[in-house]
C-alpha cells in the first residue's frame, strides 16, 4: 500500500511497516497524545503530543520522522496484519478494508 493508506492505517491504530526495510522486526505505530511517559527532567512537565514511533531491529523505541524515500514508496504493509494496538475488538476493521482493497 501507499503511505497515504498506511496513515489511515496508524491512526486506526495499526503497526504498518514497509516491506523493503533491512531491519527485521521494524515497524512504525502511531503514539497518541498523553500516551508517552517521558522523565520530568527531559520533558519539564510539558503534555507531549501525538507522534510516530519506531520500533527498531535492536528493540528499542524511538522516535520516527519519516524519510521522502518512505513517502513515495508503496511497499507499505501492515504488521503481521494484526488487530489494532488501540482497538482489540476489531471496530475499525472495516474502514482499514477499505483501505486495503485500494492497492
């Protein structure tokens, strides 16, 4: 899929990944707002807004700014095609659906 149909699919709370990644394991998922815990010290106590992170080869997580490459490319696929992190009961599939069946 293209990365306009990836973005749906992070804000219905997939993981997405692109299929030409080296890493094995990668993938990116949207965090939403106030869902971070980022230390006092680094933070100052500021909410934090929603952003897109990765999860790395090494099992860490960072986060992700997205690259032109990874823009315009449309290996774009979802994570082990997994219910979404934000939604176990699968409500959102069926605007997801539609979004598969663009490809």
């Amino acid at each position: 899929m293209k990365f306009d149909q990836a973005l749906i699919a992070l804000r219905t709370g997939y993981k997405v990944r692109r299929a030409g990644w080296n890493g094995k394991g990668m993938w990116v998922a949207l965090v939403p707002e106030g869902a971070a815990q980022v230390q006092q010290k680094i933070s100052g106590g500021y909410d934090l807004l929603p952003f897109l992170g990765m999860k790395t080869a090494d099992n860490r997580f960072v986060p992700w700014l997205i690259s032109q490459a990874d823009v315009l490319a449309d290996d774009w696929e979802l994570v082990d095609d997994a219910v979404p992190a934000t939604d176990m009961t699968r409500r959102n599939t069926p605007t997801l659906k539609g979004v598969r069946d663009e490809q």
